[in-house]
C-alpha cells in the first residue's frame, strides 16, 4: 500500500493532517533551552514545543489511524550529544510515537544499544541509492529506506522492485537542490545584530507569536533559489565577467502529475516535505495527495487529470511550479527536458519562458520568491 | 605525512605520476558521471606495481545502475595489486562489500561526503548558536570540548564499528579547527587525510555545472568540469567556488594551520588538480608541494 507521509509541526497540524487522510505524520520535538536548533533536521520553530505536545498528537492522529514517526534525523552525533539524543528518543517513545526516523549511523547504534524495538526508517540523508547500501543500513536495523530526492523514477522503481525493505519517495515541497546531509549552506534565519540585516523584519518562520524575534528573515528562503554573481573560470585560472543567475537552483517542488506511476510502482510511502510550512500547507497538500493516491489505485486516469487542471485554476503558485518544470520527477537538463510536455496539461497552460544561461536553458527564476512563500501561507 | 595528488582523469593521472608527490588517488568522489571507464582504469593498473608511488582507488556515491562499474574496478585492482591499496569510498553499499571481504587485498577509508563537519556550515553555525544556553556552554564555554570542532567519527560507537567493518581512516576538509580533535583518532589507530585548502559546501546530483552546459545528465555528459570551475559571490554566504557538481569554500593555508595539522598527525594532505585549485601539471603539483613544505618550516 502506498501511504502518504505528512510534515507536522504542532498539534493542530498533526490533528489537520491526520483528517485530511494521512497515513502517517512526522515530527520533531524541541530540545528543551534551545530556540534554534534540534535534532530533527529542522531549525526548533518548525518542532513541537515538547513531550506532552507530542503525546497530545499521538493521541489525535492515533484516532485517525495515523502513525507517527519521530524525526531524530540531524545526520551528526557524537558523545558529547549522547545524554541529549537518548533522552529525546526515551521521551518521545514514551510519548508514544510508531518509529523512528535516522541519519547518522552512530544514532542507528544508539537506538540497537538503548535497545528500541519501532521501526527505523533511514533518513535521505543516509543518501543510499543502491541496493548494497541498503544492505549495509538493513543490518543495522533499518526497515525502511526513504530516498535521496533526487532520485529518478526509474531509480524508485528498481530500488522498489529488488530492495528487501520499504521504499519511500519524496513528492511534494521543498526538494532541495543539494544532496541531503551534505549541504552547508544554512537555511537559517540570521541574527538580527548582524548588519546589513540589523532593520530587517522578524522571521515569519523562527519568530512564532510572543516569541523572540531577535531572528530575521534574510534567509528563511532557500538558498539554492538565490542569485549568485556567478563568474567563470578558465584552465588557466582567468575570471569572467559577472552574470546574476541562480546558478545553485535544480530545486523541485511537485509530484501531482506522478503519483498514478509511484503508485503503480508500488512505492511505500509519499513523503510531503514542509515541517517549517503552514498547517495549511501541511493540511492542503495531504488531501490533493489523498484524493490522487486514491484516483492512482482506482485506475482512474480521468478523475486525476481532472483533479490536478482543477488544482492549476485554483492555485496560481502550482501554475507557476508548472511552467518552470519544476516537477520531482522531470528530465533534469538538455533536450529531453526542453522536450518534455507536462502532463495534463489544457490549452491554458504555457510554458513560462526561462533565462538563457551559457547553453543551458534550465535556469527559470519566475516565481522563485511566491515559491517558497507559498509554503509560508 | 605524505602528498597525495587526487587525478580524476588520465591526463591529471599521467601529470601526478611525474610529479614529486608521495601517492596518487585515482577516481572522483563526487560525481557519479566522471567513473572511469575499464581502459582509463588498465592504464592506472599499469603503474599500479612499479612506479615507486602509493596509490589509492577513489570512489563517489552510486546509483544501483553504475553499481557494476565500481564492482568491476574493485575487482580489477584486487587482482592486479601485490601490496594493499586504498579505497575511499563515499558510499556505503561499497563499503558493505568491502566490509564482507570480497576484496581482501583492498583497505576501506571513508569518503569526505560520509563524514559531517559543523563547521563546513555557511555561514558559520558557530555564530548563530552563540546565543544558546546550555549549547552556548558546549560551542563557546569549552566544557566537554567544542561540539562544533568534532565530526561524526567522535561518537565512540561509530569509531568502533567502522573499525570492526575494516575501516582504517577517513578523509576531512580543510577545517583547521578540527585538526586537533583528530588527533585523538589518530592516536588510537584511526588515520585521516585532509583536503588541502578545500572545504565542502554543498554537493548536487542535478549538477549545476553540466545544467549550465545543457548536458543530458543523469544519462552522460562530456564533463565541461574538467576544463571550467566557477567562482560565486553572494552578500550571506561570500566567496565560494563552483566545480562540477560541487560548491566549495577555498582557504589558502597559514604557517599556523600547517603546523596544527602536523602536530594532529595527519597521514596525508590530499592536493586536488583541476581549474578551481589552479594545478593542472607536474610542475603545479611539484610547486605546491614546495610551498607547503616552506610554509610547514616557518
């Protein structure tokens, strides 16, 4: 069964996700003293707040049938983290969550010696694309692979059809550029004593209401969607001259148009990225997804088709997701992207035109900022 | 500590076999598009034996479909080499095979992209965690160490069952303040090299470098890398390079850091060719090894 796998961040997502019809949610809770970081791979603002919210969306979801997965995925540990992970997986558990999500092998060898019997499901950012690297993370005790999201189709598929454990894939918001684990590039918020950035507004994200806002919001948006003075170099070390692209930017967003073929391809989950998202966002994503998983295992085409142009009229940020192509599951560069038609398309859907850079013609920029404030509203 | 040249390609292969370095690395660690083909790899096979040099075999993470590739490169040298050879690997489907002993005259090292650095962060999370309260004791106080100058090879379990698995090293980046937490890997067995001047940003599969030149990857691409590096400027995150698939952060070494890094014990400083780091030839390799050597007498 394909489940459809939703971000949380509060109880009123966790309660809004579970009745629009997940399978299973994910979350992180807040370490207690910090308001920036956790150990969920996620910045504190985009956890719950602690253990007794957890067990309170444990309660909600559970009544819907939904499991919940903690997201103990910083993909670093080390011994000086030993007394903090262990007691973040001791009160979750207790709290009552269904499994565990992990990205450092060291965490994997906490979680075999504190002794946990849930599922662990690896995190993307254990970056496993073969099936001898499954192996590896199934002996330690992995049930589950969630795949890099930059996995091809035709990757899923035969992961699917030979791995011995779950697959899952990423489908909606948020597909970063780089690969997961290995970007330094900080999504974080920037202190607000730092000029140039000493006016600047509070974080939208960091700053939830009442709280701090010492945190602004310079780089609440992604930096992979930035424009870099990008220059040149040649073999002999010489400089071009600038150019402003957003050279970094492979970024995707959407799956609506694949989730008949994941389906078909028997992938284990879907997961919808958004843990810093609105619950809106959480809440809105889940029932398009729902609605699509279950057309996909109807076997109706037609409903999904009707289902995703419905979405495009109503929704003019995934109109513009559209033109850009910025589909999970595109061709990713040359003729075979510029080639590749959307599909469902209806006679309103244009392609936008795209910056011409060097002899690429993949760079879109239109929309970038609506792009990821979109996941804010 | 030796000077190992990292050669992606034959002709780097051929300027570092020339060169006044102590070993080579053969192969990318960070691009599944540049694994040399089985007539690029008998010609390192060649040298493998005779040429007086050590010699590493370097591998990047792998879809299942390249798989084989690396598979068969493993068993080429295997049986070719008469002393162990290096293979640092950045995946770890290769590491399980490895591990298992299907290759016994081969010695796993893990590949910089296995291991996590803090500090590689841009900006630096140090800063923005200087407001933290008991994080604030562990990053700035110093109690228990710098959480921010350790990897995820300090976590005693890990070190422990990478060594069971027949790890014998890993590989850094250019983060001077991790040098010293190093030694005590390295006291206890553990050996480690380091990226001379580099340090890893972020890494991409839909590479920015071949969507820049319009290349049908993931299927092939003409690898405009080996001839084009990018420099980018941005006002949060600074200088940072562009190579291939790769964004990098490039230091030029003081006196001061050459001589942490001596004192870490490191077993190697891994000097890495191509248009980014400026050295394309035996004598750019011969140079830089001079002027590190200076620099570690000052």
């Amino acid at each position: 069964m394909t489940k459809i796998i939703s971000p949380v961040k509060s109880v009123e997502g966790a309660a809004r996700v579970s009745a629009a019809g997940a399978d299973e949610l994910y979350v992180g809770v807040r370490l207690s003293g910090l308001r920036f970081m956790s150990y969920s791979g996620r910045k504190a603002a985009c956890c719950l707040n602690d253990y007794d919210e957890l067990a309170e969306a444990c309660r909600l979801a559970h009544s819907y049938g939904t499991e919940v997965n903690l997201t103990a995925n910083l993909p670093f540990m080390s011994d000086l983290l030993t007394p903090v992970v262990k007691s973040y997986l001791k009160n979750s558990i207790a709290a009552g969550v269904d499994a565990l999500i992990i990205a450092d092998m060291g965490t994997l060898l906490l979680v075999r010696d504190m002794g946990i019997d849930l599922p662990i499901y690896a995190s993307s950012y254990f970056v496993a694309r073969n099936l001898e690297s499954i192996y590896f993370l199934q002996k330690l005790g992995v049930t589950r692979l969630i795949c890099s999201p930059d996995s091809t189709l035709d990757e899923i598929r035969d992961l699917v059809e030979r791995s011995p454990i779950e697959v899952e894939a990423f489908v909606h918001g948020e597909g970063c550029s780089n690969v997961g684990g290995n970007c330094y590039l900080l999504h974080s918020q920037r202190p607000k004593q730092y000029a140039p950035y000493d006016d600047a507004p509070a974080s939208p994200i960091a700053s939830q209401p009442g709280e701090d806002t010492s945190l602004v919001s310079i780089s609440d948006r992604i930096p992979c969607l930035f424009d870099y003075e990008t220059h040149r170099l040649t073999e002999d070390g010489e400089v071009g001259p600038p150019e402003n692209i957003p050279i970094m930017d492979s970024f995707s967003f959407c799956s609506f148009c694949f989730v008949h073929e994941l389906v078909e391809m028997k992938v284990g989950g879907m997961k919808i990225v958004g843990r810093c998202a609105s619950e809106d966002f959480q809440e809105r994503t889940t029932r398009h997804y729902r609605q699509l998983v279950d057309f996909a295992k109807a076997r109706d085409l037609e409903g999904t088709k009707e289902e995703i142009q419905t979405l495009r009229r109503q929704s003019p940020e995934l109109m513009k997701l559209c033109t850009n192509k910025r589909c999970y599951y595109a061709p990713w560069s040359g003729a075979e992207r510029e080639t590749f038609e959307i599909p469902f398309a209806d006679k309103k859907l244009r392609v936008l035109p795209v910056i011409q850079v060097g002899a690429a013609k993949t760079f879109s920029t239109v929309a970038n900022e609506e792009l990821q404030d979109s996941r804010v509203r | 500590m030796d000077f190992t040249v990292q050669a992606e390609h034959p002709p780097a292969l051929r300027q570092a076999l020339q060169s006044n370095c102590d070993a080579v690395r053969y192969g990318a660690d960070l691009c599944e598009l540049k694994l040399l083909n089985d007539g690029q790899m008998r010609e390192f096979l060649k040298n493998l034996n005779d040429s007086g040099k050590s010699f590493g075999y370097v591998c990047p993470r792998l879809p299942q479909q390249l798989f084989p590739i690396v598979e068969r490169h493993l068993a080429m040298i295997n049986d070719e080499t008469i002393k162990p050879i290096k293979v640092i690997t950045n995946d770890w489907g290769v590491l399980n095979q490895l591990a298992e002993g299907k290759y016994p005259k081969l010695v796993p090292y893990l590949g910089r992209q296995l291991i996590s650095i803090p500090h590689r962060g841009r900006p630096s999370m140090a800063d923005l965690m200087g407001g933290e309260s008991w994080f604030k004791r562990m990053a700035v106080e110093k109690v228990g160490g710098l959480i921010f100058d350790k990897t995820n090879l300090h976590f005693k379990p890990t070190l422990k069952f990478l060594k069971e698995q027949g790890v014998r090293g890993a590989e850094i980046d250019w983060v001077p303040k991790t040098f010293g937490e190093m030694k005590e890997l390295a006291a206890g067995g553990f050996q480690f090299s380091v990226h001379l001047g580099l340090v890893i940003v972020a890494v991409v599969r839909r590479c920015h470098t071949a969507r820049y030149f319009d290349e049908p990857i993931p299927h092939s691409c003409s690898k405009p890398c080996f001839k084009t590096a990018f420099l980018l400027k941005h006002e949060i995150f600074g200088e940072l390079y562009m190579d291939g698939n790769t964004i990098f952060a490039l230091y030029e070494p003081t006196a001061k850091e050459m001589r942490q890094l001596t004192a870490s014990k490191a077993s190697e400083l891994v000097i890495t060719m191509g248009s980014m780091t400026k050295i394309q030839t035996s004598e750019d390799i011969n140079q830089r090894i001079a002027s590190i050597k200076s620099l570690m007498k000052l």
